[in-house]
C-alpha cells in the first residue's frame, strides 16, 4: 500500500449543478456579492440590538475587545463558526438576517 495522497481535481463549478430548482428570474436570486459587502453591516446591527456594549460581545463570542470593536463599528465580519453560535443560541438572530436583506434588497431595486 502507498503512503502517498491522491488529488483528484473537478473542474466543474458549482453552476454546472442541476439547474431545475434554479429561480426563474435572475432577480430573485441572492447577490453573494452584495452579501459579503453588508455582512460586517448586518453583524454589527444584530449586535447593537442584542448587546448593551461591545464588552459584552468579546465576552459571549470568546473574542478578544478588539475583534468585538470592529464588529461592533462594523469594520469587519465575523467568522463562521462565530455565525453559527449566534444561529444556534441566539433566537432572532437568522429573523434579523432575512429581515435585513429583504430591506436591502427593496432599497438596492
């Protein structure tokens, strides 16, 4: 038995998937791009709304001050696993989320 990996590389992409349960309209799919430039905005708004201080924050997530000022002045977002607790033990949270980008959407329109 060899000792070695084997890559095996797929050059299809993801929009090469079955595209039967794909929205008719162009419109109605999910601008990923303008989600990533929102996602520090939407973050730091869910923040205010459940946290009194940015203290607060560092200390629920396990962050450092630091990284929950930046969240909380929206200068970055958050990592996955840190998405994933809020998702997991904050109710509301995902409410907030597609709250935020049915508004985003209407004004982006």
């Amino acid at each position: 038995m060899s000792a070695h990996l084997k890559l095996i590389v797929s050059n299809g992409s993801c929009s090469e998937r079955d595209s039967a349960g794909r929205p008719a309209s162009r419109s109605k799919e999910l601008d990923r791009y303008r989600m990533q430039v929102i996602a520090a905005e939407i973050w730091s708004d869910w923040l205010h709304a459940e946290f009194r201080r940015p203290e607060d924050v560092a200390s629920f997530f396990g962050v450092r001050n630091s990284t929950a000022w930046n969240w909380w002045n929206a200068t970055s977002r958050p990592t996955a696993d840190k998405v994933m607790i809020a998702v997991l033990e904050c109710s509301g949270f995902l409410d907030h989320l597609g709250t935020y980008v049915a508004a985003d959407e209407r004004r982006v329109a």
